[in-house]
C-alpha cells in the first residue's frame, strides 16, 4: 500500500503565500474595472469645448491698406547759428556748436649739413738760438715752425729762448722747449722727429740761428666729416611736423564730434600755436628734435535740427487732412557761404516728403465688423475713395469667410511699399 506524503510549509511562510495570492487578486480585479469609459468621455467633452471656444475666438481679419502717396519738395535757404539756442522756423535759423581740440607733439629730425671734426697734431719742440753775438730772442704765440717734411706747426705760448754761449768761434747754442701744435687738422700731420725752421725769419740774419727740433712723434692729428643742422633742416622739420600735426589734430577733433552731428570739412580752421628746437642752426649733431602745437576750431549743426526745421516747414505746407510719410522724408545741402569767425553757416536745403490722406483706424473698424470681403472693400472705398491705392483682406482661420464681431479681432495695417 502506497504512501501519501504531503508538504507542510511553516507558518510564516503559509501567511506570506496566502497575502501574495489576495494581493494578485486585488490588481487584478483593479485591472478589469479601470474606468476607460468615463476617461474617454471627459476627453470628447474637452475636445468638443475646445473647438467651440476656437470656433469663436481664432477668426480674426487683417486688412491691408495702401493709401496714395503724394511728394511734396521744398527748397529753403537756412542758417546755422552759434548764437541760436532754439530751432526757429520763423527765421528759419538751427543752433551751431563750436568744438575745438589742440595736440603738442615733438619729433626727432635728421641734421643734413656737412662739417669736418678736426684733431690737431701736438708735440713737444726745442727751440734753439745760436745767434752771433749771442742775443737772446723772443718769439711770440703762434710762432709758425715749418717741418723739413713741409709740415706747419706753431707755438702755443709766447717764447724766449736765451742766448747761446759763444768759446772762442765756436756758439753754444742757447735753448727752450715749447709746445707746438699743427695748423689743420689730420693724421699726415703726426710726424716722426724732425727740424723746424722760421719761414717768418727768412731773408734775415735770423734765419739760420733760430730753429727747432723734436725728438717725440707728433701725436693727435685726426679729420672726419660729421653732420651739422643748417637752416633748411629747421625749415623743413617745422613744415613737416605742422602738416602732420594739423592733419591729426582735425582728425582727433572729428573723433569727438558726437554722432548727431555735422561737422563740415570747410567749417574746419586750424593755427600753429607753436613751433621750435632749442637746436641752433649750425650745431655739430646727427639729430635734432622739434616740437610744435597746433589747436583746431570746427563749427557744427545736428542733423536733427535741420531735420526738426525741414519736417516742421513741410507739416505748415501740407493740408490738415493729410498725414506725413517720415520714411520718405530725404534732406540735401549745399553751404552757400561760412563764417567760422561769426559761427554762421548759411546752406541751401532741398527736402520732400510723402504725405497721404489720414486714416483713422478707430472710427473705420467699426464698420468692418460682421462683414465679408466684398462688403468690407465697399466699406472702405465708400469712406476714403480715392484716396487709396490698393486694398486686401485676409481672413484666418482658413474657414472664416466673415469678419468677427469683435472690434479687437479686426485690424487694420497701412502699407507703402
């Protein structure tokens, strides 16, 4: 006979089984009873109340007008004035401005003149005097000495050179050492030791008892040429520097002349304030510098204010029914005359202007309002005629075909173009 044998789980885990299988029951029945119906439905409402607001609220019409334009242009003599404060189209007058600006610069200039740089040869001689009878001689500064190689050298200090002693016929003669120094400048006067004779002695009894040797090289004989300012380089560095310093002070001026204003290249003026070197002409350097100041002067207008005085005049010429086209405004000018000094410029204006009937929107929308496109056009011409151009109308959503009775959903954009 066969055994049963059956599973006995402990108690702990019986209950945990038991909770697992209610709570899979429970999502299940959850599950099968979630109310898609009732989701559905709220969502078809929604959409239904949607459509019926849209319905409602998206038409809308924009209607495009073009009215006809007409130019109006005007030539008018004015004047820009630094004592008017105000533009005053009565005179006919805008304000001026004046603006000044002034720059200090120095520059360093090339000298172009030729001078020689010298150093002369200077040496140590004995003068000898062996004259009979034996006499001392003074010899005077700058004594000339001539060298037997054809060199001059001469004293550099008043000399007396005393007598020779004279035994029997025979003279000793007497002597002095002196400085000598060359007459010009070089090297070919460092010569080696030589006899000096005294060419201003010759043809006297002198000349053959007073001489000199050196026993030393002369030393210190040099020439080279070396560049001195002349008067052409003061000339041209102060004519090179103003150029440039009136060119960069009326740029920096213009620089600073605020956006809206016109500064006219002739209603500029410019002055050398200064202009000088402390390097004298003649002066032994390679280079110089030069420093100079120039201040500049400009009389300016705004543009506003010539366009302030053009669109006022245009708005007294043009009937009251009519309304400006700023966009098509254009201004032109000549200068007629300029007077920096008085601060006037006087220029003559061209200017013109679209101007086209008024259109008020406020009183027009109302009679668009609950109307289709051919009743709207008749609307319209009925009230401003010819006085337009062109007319179009759109409707939107794509299935309105009449204008909202809402006067906000109506609007109304003038073209030009």
């Amino acid at each position: 006979m066969r055994k049963k044998i059956y599973d006995i789980k402990p108690p702990k885990l019986a209950r945990k089984a038991d909770s697992d299988i209610k709570k899979r029951r429970s999502n299940r029945k959850r599950e099968k009873h979630f109310p898609w119906g009732t989701v559905l439905a709220v969502a078809g409402l929604l959409v239904v109340i949607m459509a019926v607001y849209l319905f409602f609220k998206l038409p809308k019409v924009n209607i495009e007008i073009w009215p006809k334009v007409e130019t109006l242009s005007f030539e008018q003599e004015i004047t820009a004035d630094k004592s008017a404060d105000l533009v005053d189209l009565s005179l006919n007058i805008i304000p001026a401005e004046y603006f000044t600006e002034e720059k200090t610069e120095s520059q360093e200039f090339s000298a172009t003149g030729n001078a020689s740089n010298e150093g002369k040869a200077t040496g140590t001689v004995t003068i000898y005097n062996k004259y009979d009878p034996p006499t001392p001689i003074t010899l005077k500064s700058g004594t000339h000495f001539l060298s037997d190689s054809g060199k001059y050298f001469v004293t550099l200090q008043k000399t007396t050179v005393p007598a020779g002693k004279k035994s029997g016929s025979k003279i000793t003669p007497g002597s002095v050492q002196a400085k000598a120094q060359a007459v010009e400048g070089g090297e070919s006067y460092n010569i080696g030791p030589a006899t000096f004779s005294v060419p201003k002695l010759s043809g006297t009894s002198y000349y053959y008892s007073i001489y000199a040797q050196s026993a030393e090289t002369m030393a210190g004989g040099y020439a080279s040429k070396v560049k001195k300012v002349i008067d052409d380089d003061i000339r041209q560095a102060k004519d090179v520097l103003t150029k440039k310093l009136i060119s960069d002070t009326e740029a920096s001026l213009k620089s600073k002349i605020p956006a809206d204003n016109i500064l006219l290249d002739s209603a500029i003026s410019s002055e050398v304030v200064s202009a000088s070197t402390n390097t004298k002409s003649g002066t032994v350097v390679d280079k110089f510098t030069y420093q100079a100041v120039v201040k500049a002067a400009g009389l300016a207008f705004k543009k506003s204010d010539l366009d302030k005085l053009a669109k006022d005049y245009i708005i007294s010429q043009m009937p009251d029914s009519k309304t400006m086209l700023t966009s098509s405004f254009k201004a032109d000018y000549t200068v007629k005359s300029l007077d920096i000094d008085k601060g006037k410029i006087v220029l003559n204006l061209n200017f013109s202007s679209g101007i086209y009937q008024n259109i008020n929107k406020n009183i027009l929308i109302p009679l668009l309002t609950d109307k289709n496109s051919e009743q709207i056009n008749e609307a319209i011409n009925d009230r401003l005629g010819v006085e337009i151009s062109n007319l179009k109308v759109n409707f939107w959503p794509f299935w309105v075909t009449k204008s909202p009775k809402s006067q906000k959903a109506v609007k109304i954009e003038l073209k030009f173009e």
